[in-house]
C-alpha cells in the first residue's frame, strides 16, 4: 500500500457533461485508459457512467460488451439469489477477505490448492498469517479478531473498505476495495465475471465456493429502477510479487451491465466490457482506491488513499441510507438500524476486520464518526466499555452445545437488559458458518409453544454456530443464497432441538420468572373486578365458554430459579470440576440401550464463560478406552452440554456398536492455563443393559391431574401509564391494548391498557366521573380479554392438526406467533371496543325516548 496521500481528481460535474474527459475521437493510450478508469471511480449515477462510456465510444457499441459468465441466460441466476441489498453486499466483503488470505498464502510461498501447509479452515489462516505476536495456544482463541488490540484491529481494517458516495437524500453508491490478491486483467473472465465455475472450491480456508454470491449485488444496482442499468465497476491488478509480469502487471478495469432483451430474447443479459474480447488496462504503480479519514471529524475523502494492487468493487446507486456508520436512528415509532448495524447481523465474527466509511456530506450530523471497524456484532459485544449496563449476566453469554445427525451446533445466547431493536432489529436467532449468518428467524420463534420465552422475545440474541458441520448437511441446511434456511428435515430437528434447550436452560428460565414478574404493586380491586367479570360472562354464556380457549389460573406462575445456598464464588480458573454422585471422580451406572441420551451433572466454580472466553478459556475431552486398554477421543458421543451458575449439564449417548453386557469406560478431563491446578479428570463406567421392558399400568388408575373448572379465565392485570415502560417483552404505548405474557409450562396472564389511547379519547368525550372512568375501564378489559382468549381458540381451531412448533410461511415471511396475532387484533379492535359504550347508551336513550 502506498503513502496516505489524497488524490487530486474529484466528482464530475454532469453540468458540462462529462464530454471534456474524453475527445470523441477516443483513442486507448495509457493516459486515457487510466482518466477513464477514474472518471468511473469518481461517478456516482447510471447517468454519469453512461455519459462517460459513451463519449468514449462504448455504451451503445453491443460488441464491446461479453456476455457474462458465458451464459446468455445469467440474469436469472443473477437474480435468484439475496432478497436483501445488504446480504448481497456482504458477499462482496467476504470475496475481499477471501482476496486477503489468498494473497498472504501467496506471499508465503504456497498454492493455496495444494494439500501441503495448508491451513484447513478460515480461523487457522488467519492464526496462521495474522495472528503475529500474539499468544495463540488456545485454538479457540486463535485466529479470533476480537482477540486483537484496537490498533492492530484499526490497522488490518484500512485494507478492507466499504465507502458510501453520492447524495445524502437518495441512493448511495457503494466501493468495496482490498489489497488482496488482485486479478490480472486476462482473468476477469474467468474470476469477477464467472459464473459457477467454482475455481475456489478446492481451497479449504475461503468461503467463496461457487463463484456467483458476489454478482447477487447486480440486481440492486441503479436506484431500484425497473429500466436500470444494474451497473458495477470492478477495477483490479494483481499483487506484482507473483504476477505473471511482475512489477509491470497493469491494472485492469471493467464495467458490468444489464442488457434488456433482444429480438427473438426472453430474458434480459448481463454483459461486461471487454473490448476486442480483452478488458481494458493500463499500467501504474499506484491507484486510489480507499478513502481516507479526515484530521477532524466530518465528511471522510473516497478515492484519496492509495494501492499498489488490489480490487475496487463499485456498486452504483445501491443502497437508500442513512448515514452508513451509525449504529441505530429512530424513524417514527421504531428503529431503523444503518448499515454498520445490519453488516455486524450479516457477519457477527468476521474473519478479519473491516472499515466503513462515510464519505457523503451530511452537513447536519456534525458528531459523528465518519468512519467505523466492523468485527460483527459479537465483536461489538464484546467490546462494550461497560458490558453489564446493556447486557445480563455480566455482559457475558450463555452457551450450549448438542449435535444433530452427528454434526456439532455451538449456540451463544446474549441477553439484553433492554429491548434489542437498536441492536439485532426483528431477528432474533442467527445461523452462521464461518462468521457469516447464511439463516435467520425472527424474535417471534421465542414465542414459540415449545419455547415459552415470550417475556424475553425482545431481548434475547441467540447465534448458531454450524461451522463444524459437514459440506453435506451444509446443503441440507442452508440455501446457497446464504440467507435462508432450507425447508428440509435436519434444518427442522436443528429448530427443535434449539427450541427444547432454550426453554430448559436454567439461567433463561430464571431471567424469563423474573422479567415476567408484573412490576410494582397491581390494582387488586381493578384486578379482581375484571376477573370477575370475565369468569361470569364466561360462565354464563356456554356458547361463548365453548368458543374460548380452556384458560388456567394463575397462583404463583413466578417461582425464582432456585440456588443453593453454599453456591461457591465463581472464578476465572475454577478449582474443582467434579462429577455429582462420584465417589473419588468416578461413577458407575446402567446403561439400557434405545433410552436416549444419559444425563451427568457436573459442580464447579468455574464462570459461565469458562470454555468459550476469548481470553484463556479452558477445554474438556471425553475419552473412551478401547479393547486394547489405550484411550481414544469421544467427544462425538457427546450429545449436548452446558454450564451455568456452577452448574455443568453433559448429556452422553451410547456408541452404535453398543451391546448388551458391554462394559463401557469413559474418562472425562478439563484442563486450562492456569499452573497452579492440574488437570480435572472423572471417570465413568457404563454397564450396558438391553433396553428396558414396557412397565406394566399400575393396579390403582392414575388420578388426573387438578385442572381449574373450563371457562375459568387466567389471571388479568390492568396497566395505567406510568408501568407502560416496565412491560416486557417491550414497553406498552397508546396502541396497545392487550398482551400475552408466557410464565413456562403452558402458564400465562393477559394484561390490558388500561390507558390505551382509544380508551382514554372515549372516557375524555364521555365525562365521565371517576366512577365511570373505572367502569369503563373494566369493561374494556373485560372485552379485551375475551377477544384475546377468542383469538387463542380460533388459532388452536384452525390449526388443523399443524403444530405451532412448526414455522409456516407465506410468500417467505414468517406466520405471526399467537403473542403476536393477540396484539395485533386487540390493537385494531381498540378504536371500536372504546367506542361501545357510546353506542349503546345512544342506543338505550333512543328506545326510551321512543317509548
């Protein structure tokens, strides 16, 4: 990389066109090959690459132009990929880091296809090759950027950029740029402008496999206009230290574009320009292509820093955004969050460090940062200067372990103290291979039956780690777009399983009793005045009884998650880690075959992040001997684990070639950094038992179990105003009008606003006393249940034998949770359920005057 010296070149000003760049008697010298390239690199419109490819002689000359990928029919693999700008831009980002580690392979002296020295995943080629000076004994810590320092995080992220152009009150154009490997030009055909040719595929250590994620870009090209252009530049030169010509490689520069479709043509045509069938090039020693900060806070300069090789990717009129490196704006009543945001969401742990840049001229935000180093959002977590104000537990995740079909998912659970919006917008579970989300689901799948995790919905960030999985479940797993799961049956047990361990965890369970919790003192009177309404109108009106879902009462639904009093003190490296029920570290026990997992339960003092810290963490192994008495690792046969509040659950199934009689051994050893402790080691002998026999039904039939009377309702709380922002899963506001709320096992409350704005117009207009005040507020709480409980029932009619647990779709789009779909109606219902009153004592006044 070169000197950080600002270019001299500036935007073009379309007022005298762009025809003084170029004489129209083009001519393709050096010097003008290279004042075009940057004539590109400076527009920011389809309007202004048109002027400028024109007046060099391209635009409207089709033979200038190679069809892309060599497939006349690429715009519908172009345009079958991402559904969002962003997800499409983060495959950009990824090809930069792709570039990078490629070129430190190079400039290392190896093939990055050969077998020898290679390293085998992404995590390994950054410890290998950018991880200099650093402790990395720990492989869970190595290759990790969020173990950097700041300034070596700040440093590696200068040489991989995004920078947004153009105007700040429309669609900014996008520059990705990187000092990777680069391309020479005669080999953008088969690298930037292929399609599925998969020349990275036999490299283990990239994520680009398919060579086609990158073009999902094109379709958001030119504003969203339907007549756009779709155009990207791509300007590269290959680093001259392994270039076929050294240090005289030219750079090469294209452009990419859609054709409309032609006679006797269905489809439209993506081309790039290639004259003569070659790219255009010229040499230099240097290109600016990175923007530069600014001394000062304000507007940071693109194209004002620059590179000896490397790869500037422009996207033009790509994106309608705020400014770029801002974390969240409010737009009316929810957040909006920027793109620094959404990209943290699309790669929560980079594989290396990038930089945004905000290089448009927002004149009114004069504080903020005009550029930003994005390392995902667990980076960001991470890092926070004071983790336990915005985050539970410490500022630390939760995190479990289980394995599907053989393959290992590792998932971390954040939990906010506030509602997330500003942090993960809707999305509530992230699916993530090698750092980068491929999946989603929204924050409703907490609502879900077998997750009863309502109160936490807005708070919770869980991330699903699937990197360990093999190439085969990958497919199975996740669609090659990377932003979606696969409708398939291992996506499906992954979901549920996921599902069963949230709504088990222990520290989920006690954070969601506590935050269920109706906060303050309740309105005892208003309370039970509303149940009791609502228990007589249920009661005697069987039809209506029979509509309405069976509810449950509610005596004490908030049981606090229970600690044992001698709990040790939780440390950084524990000093014991002992099996429960073992005598001196071992234990011994029946095994029957076909019963599933076996459950051990071990006591430590160790941290909830023990294992999983980038700082030091420890590491377990489960061995298993073999029949000539050596040790042979089983850590396959360990079907889930976690630790929580010195409490470690591991859950162990049998091997496949189990059979009865066998005497199995397993040894269980953790270990970590820390001198002044040895290894903890158990032991465990399994005695193998055939599977056990069907018991026989008891003598005495088993009494049922006490259930309220049906058509009791569950328990109604009434909320004024001043509790609306202690209400989780999110604070109440003037549209709210009922609410669900989850206490686990199938138990739960409605509450009511009873200050909901509706309600509040009709008591105003009414003048009513504060008698009737009250009454209206009863009744309207009354109604408001009984819709909800309606809702309930109309859900559980027409499910027709679907299960809640399963996540129906349409058009893409999640169906709402019953949480979701009781506020929703409630909400809409609140405009005519405050205005009854009103109709019908209109109503009774008329028939008495009547009579």
């Amino acid at each position: 990389m070169g000197e950080r010296t600002p270019s001299t070149r500036g935007p073009i000003d379309m007022e005298s066109g762009a025809a003084g760049l170029f004489d129209t008697s083009f001519s393709d010298s050096p010097a003008d090959l290279r004042a075009l390239c940057e004539a590109l690199i400076w527009a920011d419109s389809e309007a202004e690459v048109e002027a400028i490819l024109s007046d060099a002689g391209y635009w409207d000359d089709i033979d200038a132009w190679s069809v892309f990928g060599a497939n006349p029919a690429n715009a519908s693999v172009i345009g079958g990929q991402q559904e969002a700008p962003e997800a499409a831009l983060v495959e950009k980002i990824v090809n930069s880091i792709d570039a990078r580690l490629l070129d430190a392979c190079r400039r290392g002296g190896l093939d990055p296809r050969s077998a020898d020295g290679i390293p085998s995943s992404g995590l390994e080629a950054v410890s290998s090759w950018f991880d200099h000076g650093m402790n990395t004994g720990q492989v869970s810590r190595s290759g990790n950027v969020i173990a950097w320092a700041p300034g070596k995080r700040d440093e590696q992220a200068d040489r991989i950029t995004v920078a947004a152009t153009g105007p700040t009150d429309g669609y900014a154009s996008i520059s990705i740029a990187d000092d990777g490997e680069g391309q020479e030009p005669d080999d953008f055909a088969a690298t930037f402008c292929s399609l599925n040719t998969g020349n990275k595929r036999s490299i283990p250590f990239v994520q680009g496999k398919h060579t086609m994620g990158g073009t999902g870009a094109l379709r958001f090209c030119g504003a969203g206009r339907v007549h756009a252009h779709n155009l990207q530049l791509v300007v590269s030169r290959r680093n001259p230290a392994y270039a076929t010509a050294g240090d005289e490689t030219p750079w090469g520069f294209t452009v990419v574009r859609r054709f409309p479709e032609q006679d006797n043509e269905k489809t439209p045509t993506f081309r790039f320009l290639a004259p003569n069938g070659t790219v255009l090039r010229f040499e230099a020693d240097e290109l600016a292509i990175f923007p530069l900060a600014p001394a000062e806070r304000g507007r940071a300069e693109p194209y004002a820093r620059p590179a000896r090789w490397g790869t500037l990717t422009k996207l033009y009129e790509y994106l309608r955004t705020t400014y770029v490196t801002r974390a969240a704006m409010k737009a009316k009543s929810r957040t909006q969050l920027s793109l620094l945001r959404k990209l943290e969401l699309r790669m929560p742990n980079a594989m290396l460090p990038v930089k945004l840049y905000e290089c448009r001229d927002f004149r009114s935000v004069v504080d903020a940062h005009p550029h930003q180093v994005l390392t995902g959002i667990m980076g960001r977590l991470h890092n926070l200067r004071s983790p336990s104000e915005t985050l539970e537990w410490g500022g630390t995740p939760k995190s479990l372990e289980f394995r599907i079909d053989g393959q290992l998912i590792r998932v971390a659970v954040w939990a906010f103290r506030k509602p997330a919006g500003a942090w993960r917008g809707s999305h509530g579970v992230l699916f993530t291979l090698n750092g980068q989300t491929h999946a989603t689901l929204p924050d409703s799948f907490f609502d879900r039956a077998d997750v009863e995790m309502n109160s936490l919905r807005k708070s919770l960030l869980v991330i699903v780690d699937c990197s360990e999985i093999s190439s085969t479940h990958e497919s199975a797993l996740m669609m090659t777009s990377r932003d979606r799961l696969a409708d398939s049956l291992f996506a499906k047990q992954i979901k549920d399983r996921l599902a069963k361990d949230l709504s088990e965890h222990p520290a989920l369970k006690a954070l969601r009793n506590e935050r269920s919790r109706y906060p303050g003192a309740t309105d005892d009177e208003a309370r039970r005045t509303v149940q009791e309404l609502l228990d007589t109108l249920i009661r005697e009106n069987p039809d209506l009884g029979r509509l309405l879902i069976d509810g449950t009462e509610i005596s004490n639904p908030h049981k606090p998650f229970a600690h044992a009093d001698d709990r040790p003190e939780l440390r950084q490296f524990p000093t014991f880690f002992r099996l429960k029920g073992a005598r001196d570290g071992h234990r011994r026990r029946d095994a029957h075959l076909g019963a599933g997992y076996l459950r051990f339960v071990f006591e430590t003092d160790a941290r909830d992040d023990y294992f999983d810290r980038v700082d030091a963490p420890g590491e377990r192994f489960l061995d298993i001997e073999t029949d000539g008495g050596s040790w042979q690792n089983a850590d396959h046969l360990v079907d889930g684990w976690h630790l929580s509040e010195g409490v470690a659950e591991m859950r162990l199934r049998l091997p496949d070639t189990a059979t009865a009689g066998d005497v199995l051994r397993f040894q269980f050893t953790v270990s970590d950094d820390n001198y002044e402790t040895s290894d903890f080691v158990s032991t465990i002998e399994l005695i193998v038992q055939p599977p056990k026999e069907p018991s026989e039904p008891a003598d005495t039939p088993r009494q049922p179990r006490q259930r309220p009377p049906k058509g009791d309702a569950p328990e109604i709380k009434e909320v004024r105003e001043e509790q609306w922002d202690q209400q989780v899963p999110e604070p109440f506001d003037g549209d709210t009008a009922l609410r669900r709320i989850d206490s686990g096992n199938g138990i739960y409350e409605l509450r009511y606003n009873a200050d909901n704005k509706w309600l509040r117009k009709e008591i105003s207009r009414s003048k009513a006393s504060e008698d009737q005040a009250a009454d209206l507020r009863h009744q309207f709480g009354v109604v408001m249940a009984a819709l909800g409980l309606a809702v309930m029932g109309a859900r559980q009619r027409t499910a027709n034998g679907q299960s809640e647990r399963e996540d129906s779709a349409e058009n893409g789009k999640p169906e709402m949770s019953i949480n979701e779909l009781i506020e929703w109606c409630t909400s809409a219902a609140a405009p005519v359920v405050a205005s009854i009153h009103s109709l019908t004592t209109a109503s009774l006044s008329a028939n008495d005057s009547d009579e």
